[in-house]
C-alpha cells in the first residue's frame, strides 16, 4: 500500500486531525493506518523524517525536543 496508494509525503503531512475517520462512509479507521504505516516506517525502516529524527534525538539526549540541555532551558530568562 505504502508508494503504491499513499506517497511518503502525503503519510506524513497528515495532521491526524481524524476528520478521515468522522467522514468515512464505510466506517473505516483510515487514521489508524496512517499511524500504523508511519511506524512501520520509523520502527522497521528507520525511513522518518529529518526534522522528526532531530526531535527524537534531542528527546534521547536532553530530555526534551529542544536542543538545549536541562541546565541551559532557563538561559533565556536573563536574555533582554
């Protein structure tokens, strides 16, 4: 289904917003496949987007999806 139906682009630039799955007339859960299918990709693939690969190591790292470590995060306060 993945390339074939669905391009990569169009996988992930749904919002998840399930208007899909409120509108659908068969009551399928296209959402759920969506999701299914991003994580066949991020999991099986390693195939996710730079920007999502960047916020995933930035979460392992420091905690957070920022690249700032637990010690700089307030450093902006003092910033004029």
């Amino acid at each position: 289904m993945l390339d074939d139906y669905i391009s990569r682009e169009e996988l992930w630039a749904c919002t998840s917003c399930n208007a899909c799955v409120e509108a659908c007339p068969v009551s399928i859960d296209p959402l759920s496949i969506i999701l299914d299918m991003r994580r066949y990709l991020v999991m099986e693939q390693s195939a996710a987007p730079s920007e999502l690969n960047v916020m995933m190591s930035n979460i392992e790292n420091n905690g957070a999806p920022w690249p700032f470590n637990q010690m700089d995060r307030l450093n902006w306060n003092e910033e004029n």
